[in-house]
C-alpha cells in the first residue's frame, strides 16, 4: 500500500457512514486533531480530485489529500455543514424567488470557476447542493467530474468537451 493510501486510511477515525453506492464509500471521519472530515472512496482512477486540491472557490470543499491505487481514488476533504437543497425542498416546498436567484448566481458564478480550470462537474442536483446557515452554496459529490480537454473547433470559436468519462 501506497504511503498516501496509508494515510487516508489509518489517521482518519470513522464517525458515521453517510453514502455508499457500490464500491463508492462516503464517510464522515475525524482527524488526530479532532477535526472532522469527509473521506471518500471512489472505484475510478482519473477523477479531477487532484486538480480541485489546488483551486480555492467558495462554492467548493477544501480537498486535502488525494491517493490513487488499485483503480481506487481515496480523498479527504472539508465536511461542509448544511442541509441539501435537497432536504430543504422536501421540508418547505418551493423557496422565494430572491433566495432561488441568489443560489443561482452563486452556482453559476463557482461552475464558471470549475469550467475555466477545465473540470466539469456532471452531476448537478438538489441533493449535491448544500445550503449553509449564512445562505452561501456549497457543490458537492465530484465522484462523476471529469476534466475536459480545451480544444478550439475548425472555425476557432468556443471549446469542445472532449474529456473521456
């Protein structure tokens, strides 16, 4: 086992199970420090896992460490506290048409960030978007993010999507 894999394995104590989908595990964690975490264990290999470890937006989770092995991707990254749209929806139905613009501009504003760094998220829903007490959006749940290859087109306007998935 790779000393990164190690890592991410043993320093970081489960507290609670939150997802698991297949081979994919979600899972809340604490740290030496007390701090908590969420690591993730992905079946795939490739993911832009790394290439988030290096951006600072506030639509995304700090990402900390990253390991590859065994067509495995292992991360732990910030556990953002707040409730899913998701969740929110659910429990008071429709929100205010101020509250919905404002959650809008702030994804568009953080996808626009993602989309210059080449990293498309790919699985936009209610669910992978938390809502925080002080009404700042958080993306979540990068496990179908792929990155695109920036290419020009023949005419040389715009950019073709040509990651592979």
């Amino acid at each position: 086992m790779q000393d990164a894999t190690r890592f991410i394995l043993e320093n970081f104590k489960q507290i609670a199970l939150l997802k698991e989908n297949g081979n994919s595990v979600t899972e809340l964690v604490m740290g030496a420090d007390n701090a908590v975490f969420v690591r993730k264990t992905v079946p795939y290999v490739g993911l832009p896992y790394r290439q988030l470890q290096k951006l600072s937006h506030p639509l995304l989770p700090k990402v900390f460490y990253v390991a590859e092995e065994d067509d495995k991707t292992f991360v732990i990254e910030q556990y953002v506290d707040g409730q899913s749209l998701q969740a929110v929806l659910e429990q008071q139905g429709p929100l205010p048409e101020a509250q919905v613009r404002d959650l809008a501009l702030q994804l568009c504003d953080g996808l626009e960030y993602l989309h210059a760094h080449h990293i498309i998220h790919r699985d936009i829903k209610p669910s992978n978007i938390i809502l925080q007490e002080d009404g700042a959006v958080r993306l979540i749940d990068f496990g179908a993010a792929r990155l695109a290859r920036a290419e020009r087109s023949v005419e040389g306007s715009g950019y073709g999507e040509t990651g592979a998935a």
